[in-house]
C-alpha cells in the first residue's frame, strides 16, 4: 500500500520539543538549536499543546521566524478530553496562534481518551477540509487501537501513528510496525534515547564495541539503530546545538549485520506481545 509519510520523505530525524521553552535561562539556547537543525536540513519538528501547556509551541513560533514556512513539516498534538470536534478546533487555533503559523502539517492525537474516535475522526476530517491541518494521526495508540481506528469512517485516512520506541522499549516490532507498514500509515518513534537525561538505556560492551568501530558515541549508535529500517521518524529532543549536531551525525551511520546482531544479543527483539510502553 502506498505510503504518503514515505513519499514526502519524512522518514529520519526530526526535532523533539518536550520540555523546552519551560525554562527562560535556556530560550536562547534552545531557539538557535532548533534553527541549526532547519539551517541544516532537519525539517521536522514535534510539539504539543501539553509540553509546558504551550510554551513548547511559542518557543517553535520564535524560531522558525523569518523561515520558510512550506520547507518546514510542523508537528503538534491535542489532548484526549480536547478529542471532539469543537475542543478539537479550539486546541488547534491555539496552537496554531502560539506557533504563529495558520497551519499545522500533522495534528496528533496524543493518547488514548473517553472520546469516540468516530466523534475525533470527524472533527479532523473537517480541519483538514478547511486547510487548517495538511494531515492527521493519532500517537500511543496500539494495534488493537488502530484497529477500532480503522474501523470508524475516515479512521483509514490516519496519517501516522507515534509511539515510544528505542533500543530498550521494542515492543512496536512485534506486530505494530507490520501493521501499519501494510496499512501505509507512517510511524513516528519517540525518546530514542528513553526519558530523563538519555542515561536510561543502559550501556553494554557491545554498544560501546560498535560505537569505537564507527569513532561514534553509544548515543549515536541508538540513534543509528533506530533509523536502520529508513522507514520511521525518529524526534531526539533538540534543546542543544551540540546535540543537534551529535544527531545529524548518527544519521549518516550504517550499522552492518554482524553489528545489528551483536546489539541484539544484549537489547533481544520481542517475542511476544508487550503491553505498549508509554512515557
């Protein structure tokens, strides 16, 4: 099945915005971050109307000042009690005004609620109609979800679905990933690195084997893993240049068999259904 988030090529490294725009000592920081990402072909960048109840979204709006809006695919999502059409509206026009744009390229819904998706697919449906969003998707949603999803009108239209997912959290594979590889719906990954700092993950022998052999750092090497399939979008936090950096680099990496087969000796692929994992 044809795959849209595959042909606008927006398989890769995005930008991640959780947490940021909360602390005014690291603005500065964080907006010249999120510019070298753009000035050097990042194009994606992942927010939402939770991360600091919006001042994630004003930091972006600052940011990308002065850009060229249609070179950048911008990324937001809504909460599950904002999940009927006219919350939906509402959330979106919000967004929208702290991120000083009047559009959104992707418009998520950010988990799982008490809202009919029937009630949400048709709220998007409208917003798209309208060209207040290109596209539309849902994130932490799991197969039997995306099933229901699929099942109500317009629910096959879902754009992408977002989901954790990184070395030490695979659960995705055992069946999600195929799913919505069949169905041609777009898969983002996010926290590559897992929460907190990104020391999270714990650091092997064989990671640090396979990050000496590409003069890599291990964190570069989870990247690279997560990027391996050149299928999903994968969104790092980008709150430092160096990091942006660091992460541009992985892209470039190319881990071979022998190396993809050493890492899953110490992180094993699931062999059975995991409950999906979530932060």
């Amino acid at each position: 099945m044809s795959n849209q988030f595959l042909d606008l090529n927006l398989a890769g490294i995005g930008m991640g915005t959780w947490a940021m725009g909360e602390d005014k000592s690291k603005r500065k920081d964080e907006i010249a971050s999120l510019r070298y990402g753009l000035d050097n072909g990042l194009k994606v960048i992942d927010t939402a109307e939770m991360y600091g109840e919006g001042k994630s979204e004003s930091l972006i709006g600052q940011a990308l000042k002065g850009y060229d809006r249609s070179k950048v695919f911008l990324i937001s999502k809504f909460y599950p009690y904002h999940a009927t059409p006219e919350l939906e509206r509402r959330s979106l026009e919000n967004s929208l005004k702290r991120l000083k744009t009047d559009y959104l390229d992707l418009y998520l819904l950010h988990w799982r609620g008490n809202k009919r998706l029937s009630e949400t697919v048709a709220g998007l449906k409208q917003l798209q109609k309208e060209g207040l969003i290109r596209y539309w998707g849902v994130s932490n949603f799991d197969v039997a979800d995306m099933e229901e999803l699929f099942s109500v009108p317009g629910g096959c239209e879902c754009f992408a679905n977002e989901d954790l997912y990184n070395l030490d959290k695979r659960g995705v594979e055992y069946d999600l990933l195929d799913w919505q590889k069949q169905k041609g719906v777009g898969f983002i990954g996010y926290s590559p690195f897992n929460s907190g700092d990104g020391n999270s993950i714990r650091v092997t022998n064989n990671l640090k084997i396979v990050a000496r052999d590409h003069d890599a750092s291990v964190h570069q090497i989870m990247l690279a893993w997560a990027l391996r399939s050149n299928r999903i979008l994968t969104i790092p936090k980008a709150g430092k240049i160096s990091h942006v950096k660091d992460n541009l680099a992985a892209s470039t990496i190319k881990l071979t068999q022998d190396e993809l087969e050493l890492i899953n000796a110490d992180f094993p692929q699931p062999t059975n259904k995991e409950p999906l994992a979530m932060i």
